[in-house]
C-alpha cells in the first residue's frame, strides 16, 4: 500500500518534492529535511486531537497547508504521512 501511495504522489502537478514520515524516505526540495518532517508531525498530531464524538477514526484524511507560492498536502494512510510539496500556480490579477 505503501508503494502505492508513493506512486500516486507522481501525479500531483507540480511536486517540488516529497516525504514520507515513518519510512524516512524524501525527495526534492524537501530531501533529509528532518525539521519540515518534525512540523508536520506535530501538526497532524495536533490534528488528531479534535476527534469527533463516538468516532474513533481519525477525523480527516488529507490536510492541506496553503503558503504563497507552494503547498504542502499531507496524506494519511495506516502509520504513514506521505507529503508533497507543490508550487501554487501564480494567477495575473485580473484588470477591471
């Protein structure tokens, strides 16, 4: 499953780079980038804290973290983060 998923990250267009948190695998811009890595844990652990009531599942599967000119999309699968970092497509403003 594992492999599936990393595969799958292949299709997000315009991915600068990847992580998968649990397996230490990385690549791109965020290669060994072991802070990023800490962030995002703490992040989805913070996450997973607002459970909903008699649902014992974790309450989301995807989170998305928006910055200007890129993205991080965290996906959760088992044990397993998988991030990919994309960068935002940059839209001219639109002359009125």
């Amino acid at each position: 499953q594992a492999t599936a998923l990393t595969q799958g990250r292949k299709r997000v267009p315009d991915q600068t780079g990847y992580l998968v948190i649990c397996d230490g695998a990385s690549a791109g811009d965020l290669e060994n980038d072991e802070r990023t890595a800490g962030v995002i844990s703490e992040l989805v652990s913070t996450a997973c804290a607002f459970r909903l009531p008699r649902c014992p599942e974790v309450p989301f599967r995807r989170i998305s973290v928006v910055f200007g000119e890129h993205s991080f999309l965290v996906t959760i699968s088992g044990q397993k983060l998988f991030v990919v970092k994309r960068q935002n497509s940059v839209r001219e403003p639109v002359m009125v």
